[in-house]
C-alpha cells in the first residue's frame, strides 16, 4: 500500500482493487495529523493488506485518538477492529445508522462511540471538523467530513472513479488521468455506487451540490479516486450533470457462462478421464 503525504498533517493511504469489466478502483484510507490524531476509513479486509502496519509507517497506531468512519461498507473497515484493538484512547466516530449495520456481522463496542451527524462537528484539539452527507453515496449510513482548519474535504465514496491500472488508481495526483478519461470514469462510477440518480429531480440534486461549492475545497479525498487538487468545480460539474442517467448494468449469467468457458482448456487438451481399475 503506497502513502502519500499530500499536504503537510495529511498522508493517504492507497490501495486498489480490480473489478473485472470496471476497473481499477481506487480505495484509500487518510490520516489527519492533527492535535488529536485522526484516521478516516480503515481499508479493506483483505487477508494480504495489513491495514496497522501501512498506518505505523506514518503513526504510531497507539496515538491515533480518534476514527472517523465515513460508512460501514467492507472497503472501509478492513482495519477498523485491528485499530481499535491498538489504539486505546481512540473513539470512533460514526452514526446511529452505521452502528445498526455493523451490529449485523461484530458488533462495535459501544462505549467508544462517538455519533455524529451531517451538520455536526468534533473538535481534535487544533481544529474542528464538520460533517456532511455527500452529493453521491451508496450508504445510507455516510457522513464525509471537511477539515475547517486546512479547508481539505473528504468525501467519501463521492467523486470516485475507476482506472485503468493499479498504477493509477494509486496515484499521488489525479492529475496523471487525462481530464476526459477522468470525467467518463467519475460518470461510470456514479451509475456504479449511486444508480438512484436515475430517479432525482435534477434541480434539487444541483443544489446538494451547494455546500461544496460554498466550501470550495482546494483538495478533495475520495475513498475511490486519488487525490484531487484545484479541481473541485470541474468534478462538481460532472457529476451535476448525471441526474436521470440509467444506471450501470453488470454481467448475468449467461455472461458468467460464457466468461467460465472461455477458462475451460480446448477438449482434445483435456486429461482422458480415468477409469475404474
């Protein structure tokens, strides 16, 4: 897992997954270096990530006061009880809603909650932070956050888009992906992980886009897209304009099929089949 230091106080933590027909998608975790240091999202679970060890190489995981859960998908809480496990001062911050999901597979411990919702703010010490509900979600339970000391956002699932290499996916700037390419992969991504779109009324979905606007952050985190700087007007633009797209639709079985024959060694290369002796 590649980190990047992308302003002074902030380290992302890449990494990336293929989805085969999609992409490459992009799944990072941060750290705020602030006065009561935070981590947003946790990774993902898989068995060869090793979600404390990647954290250490910026932080000591015993420091880390705070955990700020931006939903309770998989692909962000890879690390979550690891962490917990090693940072024992630390809270998470999360809300009612993702306490509920999460309750389904190991539950949280209740007594180091602390349940925040859009619109509500934590202070840590040298700065505050605000929550807010993103324009694009796939979970109900999303809160992202602004940092109002550094005005950097961190949007969740919001602005992401999937790449087409592991390369880029990782990337320490956006900028590397050309702008139409990554304009087609934040559009694809948004009928990927929010398909309700294709049932918004087009104005009042313009105008969740208003408090990002206001903000103007210079620097956006996305979980699925490497860090973008100084273009948050652009990507607001493009994603203003998916209201009433159709949402995106994935192989089925007969494409299954045909993809698992394609696996399938010719006959005439296949063992003779043994017989009884």
């Amino acid at each position: 897992m590649p980190v990047h230091t992308v302003r002074p106080g902030v380290s992302v933590l890449s990494d990336s997954l293929e989805v085969p027909g999609i992409g490459h998608i992009p799944v990072n975790a941060f750290v705020l270096h602030a006065a009561q240091p935070v981590v947003v999202d946790t990774g993902l679970g898989l068995s060869d990530r090793d979600f404390l060890e990647t954290l250490g190489s910026v932080l000591d995981p015993a420091d880390v006061r705070w955990i700020w859960l931006t939903h309770p998908d998989r692909d962000h809480t890879g690390g979550i009880f690891a962490l917990l496990d090693a940072a024992p001062r630390a809270r998470l911050v999360t809300t009612f809603v993702s306490v509920g999901i999460m309750s389904c597979e190991r539950p949280l411990p209740l007594d180091r909650l602390h349940l925040l919702n859009p619109g509500q703010s934590l202070d840590v010490g040298d700065r505050t932070l605000t929550g807010f509900r993103p324009p694009l979600f796939d979970n109900p339970a999303t809160v992202g956050l602004f940092d109002d000391l550094t005005g950097v956002c961190f949007s969740s699932d919001c602005f992401g888009g999937p790449l087409p290499s592991a390369e880029l996916a990782q990337a320490e700037d956006v900028g590397a992906v050309g702008a139409e390419d990554l304009r087609a992969a934040q559009l694809l991504w948004a009928t990927v992980d929010s398909p309700w779109v294709q049932n918004v009324d087009e104005q009042r979905f313009l105008d969740t886009f208003r408090l990002l606007r206001d903000r103007d952050p210079e620097l956006v985190l996305s979980t699925h897209l490497p860090p973008a700087a100084g273009m948050t007007g652009r990507m607001i633009d493009t994603l203003g304009s998916t209201a009433g797209s159709a949402p995106f639709v994935g192989p089925d079985q007969a494409a299954l099929e045909q993809m698992l024959a394609g696996f399938e060694p010719p006959a005439g290369d296949r063992a003779p089949a043994a017989t009884a002796g």
